[in-house]
C-alpha cells in the first residue's frame, strides 16, 4: 500500500482577520464581458433570476444577493439595468456595484405582505427594454443538455410566470432561451474564470470552512450530541454555500444536517462546511486507532481509506492547467473504479459562489483547465453499510507565472498561506504540487482518519 499513517500536527497556516472586498472596477469589467457575450450568442437581452440558494450570477454580477425574496436584474442593449426586487431588498438591491435602476417588484415579497400595488409584470418587462420579436436569454442557476431535451434552450429552471410572460412579450417571431452558458459553461463560461481578487476572497471562505472542522477535530468528545460537535466547530458569520452538514452512525448520509443523537465511541461521522468559494468535508470514524474499529469494518483503513488517499495523491500532482478533466476522472476510476468503493459524482467540479457551479472531469472530457479556475477536489466513494466513505474534500485554485506573480503583488499573506500549504503537502503528506497548483484550504489535504487522534495523518511512502 503506498500510503501510511504518520504522527504529524496541521500546521497552524493562520486566519485572515477579514475577507477581500472586491473593486468595483471588477463588476465593470465583468458587466462588459457579459453584454459581449450577449452580443456574439445573438441575445437582444438578458435576464437574470435569483433567489436565497441561487444567487451566484446575480451577485457574481451585481455584488447583490437577494435575502429572503426573489429578485430579477434585467440588461436590454444600450439601456441601464433595472433590478426588480422585493421591499426588504430593494435598498440592497440600489447599492448593487453596477448602475442600476431598482424597482418594487412586490410578488418577489414573502407570502401576506402587502401586494395590492403590484404591476403588471408584462409592463414592467417591457418597459425594462423587452419587446415583440426579440431573442431573450434567462440565466438563473442550471441548463441542460440533448440527454435531457429535445430543445434544451427552451428548458427553464426558472419559475414559469416570468417565461411565460416574456414568450407572450416576444411572441412568435421572438424566442426565449436558456443562457446559463454564458456564465455557467465549465470551459467557456464567465464564471469559470476568475480575477486575482475573487481568488482571495475564496481563500478567505476556504480558510474558515477548514477551521471549522479543525475545531471540530480537536474539540470533539464521544457522548456529545451531533449539534453540539457542530457547536464545537465555532463557525462564523459568513454567507455559507451550502447548509452545514454532520451526521453519525447509522444516520450518516453525507449531506443530512446534525441531530441530536449522542455520538458514541466507533461511529462513523461526516461532515461538510461550505462558505462562498471554500468548502471543507471529511469522514473519520470516532476512534483513536484502528483497534477500535467496528468488527465488520475493522480492515476500513487498509481497505477503503488509505487507497482513496492514494487517489486523491495522485489527482493533486496530477492537476494543473492544460490537463484535460478526462484525466482527473481516470485517475478515480482507476484506484476507486470497483462496485466496492461505489464512486459517485464527479471527482472533481468548479468551485464558486455556489458550491458546484459545473464540472469538467467527467469520463473522457477533453476540457483542459484553465489559470484563474477555482477546483474542488471532490472524490466521493459511497461503500455504504459498515464501511460507509472516505473524503477529504478541499479547494484549490490554478494560477499561471503572470497570475501568481499578481497574487503575490497584492495579496503577499495569501500567497504566503499558500506556499506554506504546498510545502506542507509536500514536506509532511508526500504530495508534490504543479507550480500553478495554489491549496486554498487550511487543511490542505490533510486526513486523519481517527477523529480522536487529529495529529496522526494520512501521508505517501
């Protein structure tokens, strides 16, 4: 087995005392790169919809993220945007990093507030700039492909009353379209791409999602409850990308949310954090060696853990720019390809605002990534009962010579979190990066597979 357990502590790679706010020159620049992309797919306007869980393009776009409500920015060619939001957002919706015109919208309100005002929705879409005849493109969170549809750009995850509408707008000689790509495509989409600054500010979210469960690692007792090892965590006040996830022992699904069950000696535990650009997951067993395992799993470690760290070694030195994503899958299939380890998922998927924004590792993808890409490594082996997974979930980012260079120039403390973290993986776990490979996570694939033994590492021979 190429792999073996070693005693050695995380290092402490230090926390940030405050994110990274990006300029609004950013938001510029990336309002112009949209309206290009409009221009060059035919689109006469774009439309954006968001909501609590998918608001990614709109605040990718926009800095604005609707809380609680709905909200739709509008972009007609050669006019300002209009924003239609609900009345607890329509101020944040007025402070958005782009001009934009911000109208109440009161549908997009919760249910029993006052919508006696409300307009009609084909109005107010017309006079945001949307008129007989047009092609008009949707983005919201999701498009779809032929597997799915005959037509997929006339598929739409977005509520039916406003495609509805806009289709009657159009009408017959207009068309509305699913324009998700422009930003969503895994390649070619505009948020595949990141700036330097969205980088920092992902290294921030990637920070304290892995303090998390490095809290959680240290601050953990058996005869606790599962919330309170949440508790133990000490999470922060961030926007989280997904609900925070741990469950244990014969509840353990990987993305249940905690219980009160005690967690006793032996059990199984997972857990997730997800904060904007950074999300830290692991499985351990609540054990402080391998003689403590359940009977009918007592061979997990040499049978499941250590050749799923075996995979995720190789699929850290192999990334890089210029490998394709149908690399990145082989590499799984070939150590964890077996009905045993029940591989499920990609291994591996653009990391963003969203969680998952789209993937380019898929069995033989030709997409080749990109500098300025944000990547989970996101191996998943569901054994199921006793055996249950292995997981070291965590970010990194690719940066070419020019990109680190401007990494270092103006954010010096994250480039150097970020070297300490490629010595670490190299030096201590045996797992020797690409230069352009940048670690964003503070546990930097670090596993102990024993939660009550957090300084005894998973490491190469």
């Amino acid at each position: 087995m190429p792999v073996k357990l070693i005693d050695a502590r995380i290092p402490d790679f230090g926390v940030p005392a405050a994110g990274v706010d990006l300029p609004r020159g950013i938001y510029a620049r990336r309002l112009d790169a949209l309206l290009k992309a409009r221009r060059a797919s035919g689109i006469d306007t774009l439309l954006i919809y968001a909501d609590r869980e998918h608001s990614a393009n709109l605040t990718w776009l926009t800095g604005f993220d609707p809380r609680f409500e709905e909200a739709l920015l509008i972009l007609p060619a050669g006019d300002v945007p209009t924003i239609l939001a609900g009345p607890e957002n329509l101020s944040r919706a007025q402070n958005a990093t782009i001009e934009v015109s911000a109208r109440l919208y009161p549908p997009f309100g919760l249910m029993g507030q006052d919508r006696t005002q409300t307009p009609d929705l084909e109005e107010v879409l017309t006079s945001a700039g949307i008129a007989a005849g047009q092609r008009v493109g949707v983005l919201g969170w999701k498009y779809f492909g032929p597997h799915e549809a005959k037509k997929p750009e006339a598929w739409f995850e977005t509520p039916a009353y406003i495609i509805d509408t806009l289709r009657k707008i159009v009408g017959e000689q207009g068309r509305v379209v699913n324009a998700n790509a422009l930003t969503m495509d895994s390649s070619n989409g505009l948020r595949a791409i990141n700036e330097v600054e969205q980088i920092a500010q992902f290294e921030y979210g990637a920070v304290m999602a892995s303090e998390g469960l490095k809290a959680l690692y240290r601050n953990f007792k058996p005869g606790m409850s599962e919330i309170a090892a949440v508790q133990a965590m000490g999470l922060g006040a961030l926007p989280h990308s997904c609900h925070t996830m741990l469950s244990t022992g014969a509840r353990l699904v990987g993305l249940n949310s905690p219980s009160g069950k005690i967690v006793e000696r032996g059990d199984p535990l997972t857990s997730a954090v997800g904060y904007w650009g950074g999300l830290s997951s692991r499985i351990a067993f609540v054990v402080e060696d391998a003689a403590e395992l359940p009977a009918n799993a007592a061979d997990w470690l040499e049978r499941l853990a250590m050749p799923y760290f075996a995979c995720a070694a190789e699929w850290y030195e192999t990334i890089g720019i210029g490998v394709t994503g149908g690399t990145l899958d082989a590499i799984a299939r070939k150590h964890l390809g077996t009905p045993f380890f029940n591989l499920i998922l990609n291994p591996g998927h653009l990391i963003h605002l969203d969680e998952w924004m789209n993937t380019p590792v898929y069995p033989g993808s030709t997409e080749t990534l990109r500098s300025g890409q944000a990547i989970q490594c996101d191996i998943i082996p569901a054994a199921g009962h006793p055996y249950y997974g292995a997981n070291i979930e965590d970010g990194i980012a690719l940066l070419d010579e020019r990109g680190r260079a401007e990494l270092r120039d103006k954010f010096p403390a994250v480039a150097a979190r970020v070297e300490a973290r490629r010595a670490f993986m190299a030096d201590v776990l045996g797992i020797r990066l690409k230069p352009e490979v940048m670690p964003l996570s503070n546990l930097a694939a670090a596993y102990p597979p024993f939660l009550l033994a957090p300084d005894r590492l998973m490491a190469k021979r």
